[in-house]
C-alpha cells in the first residue's frame, strides 16, 4: 500500500490553494464541502473559482505565490499550471511540514485526494495512489450505481440512535449483531 486511507477533519481549519484555475477550483471546491476555510493564492481566477468567491466560500489574495503566504495552514495544494510555482509551494510547505499535495505530482504529495463518492455521511474514496486516476474514477462510478443516496440517509439515522444502543447493549459483540 503506498498511501494510507485517512479522512481528515478540515472544519473550520485554514487550507490554501495555489493557482485560480479550473483544477484549483476543484480543489478548493471538495475543501469547502468539508468545511475548511479556504484562501486561493492566484494573480488571477476561473469563473467557478470566482463564483466561490462571490458566494463567500473562499477568500483570494490576488498574487503571484510567495512563501510568505504559507503560514500555519492544515494543508496546502498547488494547482498552477507552472511547474515552477508548483515546486515553489511544495518547497515552502515542506519547509515548514505543512501538508502538501501538488495536482498531478505525485512524487512531490504528502497526500493524494481519492475519487470521491459522497454519501454524506458515508463516503466511499477510491485511489490508485495517483498512478491512474481516470481508473479511480470509473471504479468510483460503478460503486455509485451499486450505493444509493438512501444510504446517507440510513447513515444519518444510525447515527441518532447511536447512543441509545450503547447504552442498550454494553458489549462490541452485541452492538454489532444489532446493526448488522
């Protein structure tokens, strides 16, 4: 295994996205779906970015990337189409051992985002560890067919009663057999 699977808390946290174009504004689009604060760093914007923006979803410093720029963030991603830049922000990130991800450089990622299905508040990631994400993508595609958005409803209700049967069933064995 290459990477380890994690799903890592981001609400309210600080993240940066390097670069105002099309695959940043994906990026920082799945970081406000998991309720980071996000700052895109980029001279310039996409209409989705700038619709981000407008929205209130993101903040913008308008400019060129500077090391300076990246303080304390939980993570980093750069997502220009500079070569350049991008080893820039991994740079400054590593320095300060923020977490980083550069699109499509694997070598130059602490982490990689899976394809996603989201379930809210089952989610399902699938990741070929950056090797072949068109691959990762067409499996995620095939389990959203076999996993309905019911169940993030059933999710959601498993999760009010939760408690209850902990208190019901003291031990892992029976809380198991229950749910199953």
């Amino acid at each position: 295994m290459e990477y380890l699977p994690l799903f890592i808390d981001l609400k309210g946290r600080e993240c940066i996205v390097v670069g105002g174009g099309d695959i940043a504004a994906r990026k920082a689009g799945l970081l406000v779906k998991a309720q980071a604060n996000v700052t895109v760093i980029s001279p310039e914007l996409a209409t989705t970015t700038r619709t981000m923006l407008d929205s209130n979803e993101i903040k913008w410093i308008e400019s060129e990337f500077r090391p300076d720029h990246i303080e304390q963030p939980r993570l980093v991603i750069a997502a220009t189409d500079d070569e350049v830049v991008n080893e820039q922000v991994y740079l400054a990130a590593t320095a300060k051992n923020i977490l980083v991800n550069v699109a499509d450089s694997p070598q130059q990622c602490d982490f990689i985002l899976a394809s996603i299905l989201d379930r809210s508040p089952i989610v399902v990631a699938v990741s070929s560890g950056g090797d072949s994400p068109i691959l990762a993508r067409n499996l995620r595609a095939k389990l959203e067919t076999l996993i309905p958005p019911s169940y993030g409803r059933l999710g959601k209700l498993a999760a009010k009663y939760r408690e209850d049967v902990k208190q019901k069933f003291s031990k892992l064995s029976q809380r198991r057999r229950f749910w199953e």
